[in-house]
C-alpha cells in the first residue's frame, strides 16, 4: 500500500509523515481515524498493520486511495484502483464459481 518509493526503492519519510497525517482524519465517511498514538511510533509495516487492524484489508486499500489522491499522487493512487478493481473482479469469479460448484455438487 505505501509503495512511494525514491530511487533507492523507500518510501520517503517526509510523505509517510504525510500519509499518517491523514490517518489521523476522517479520510472517508465509513471509516474511523486511527488515534495519533497509534501512529506516532508505526514504521512503515507498522503502519499497515494498523490500516490492516482497523479498517479490514479491502478498507485500507480505499483508504490508501484515497489518501494518495488527498496527498496528489495520482500515479499511485491510480495503481492502487488497479487493485481494488483486480480483486473486486476476483471476488466475483469466486463467487460465480462457488455457486456453480454448490449447484453442481450441492452443500456439504
């Protein structure tokens, strides 16, 4: 999620500065803000985790995007769609063939 690499393959820590920022806001209506204390300390995997903790993996993907698009990393922001669209997609497919299965072989 927080791929913004320099060229030596990092995440800048000014813009994950940047990013816990908006962690810390009410970025999207459904989902809460993690506390400042949670972050204050959180590296990079820490933050995640968190993102992970409190807003559940599909959840801290939109909240990455939209995050990114708030910090105007639009070329990010648009990789992360990617994603999101990816697995709605794969979801789906798992579910047309779960339910064929179910059809076909019946409920265990």
């Amino acid at each position: 999620m927080l791929r913004k690499f320099n060229q030596s393959g990092y995440v800048l820590d000014d813009e994950l500065k940047r990013f816990k920022f908006h962690l810390n806001t009410q970025v999207l209506q459904e989902f809460q803000p993690i506390p400042v204390s949670q972050l204050e300390r959180a590296d990079r995997m820490d933050t995640v985790k968190k993102m992970k903790d409190y807003y559940n993996t599909e959840g801290a993907l939109r909240v990455t995007h939209a995050v990114l698009k708030k910090m105007e990393m639009n070329d990010l922001a648009k990789k992360v769609q990617k994603v999101m669209n990816m697995a709605i997609t794969a979801s789906a497919i798992l579910g047309r063939l779960s339910a064929r299965f179910r059809s076909v072989y019946g409920n265990f």
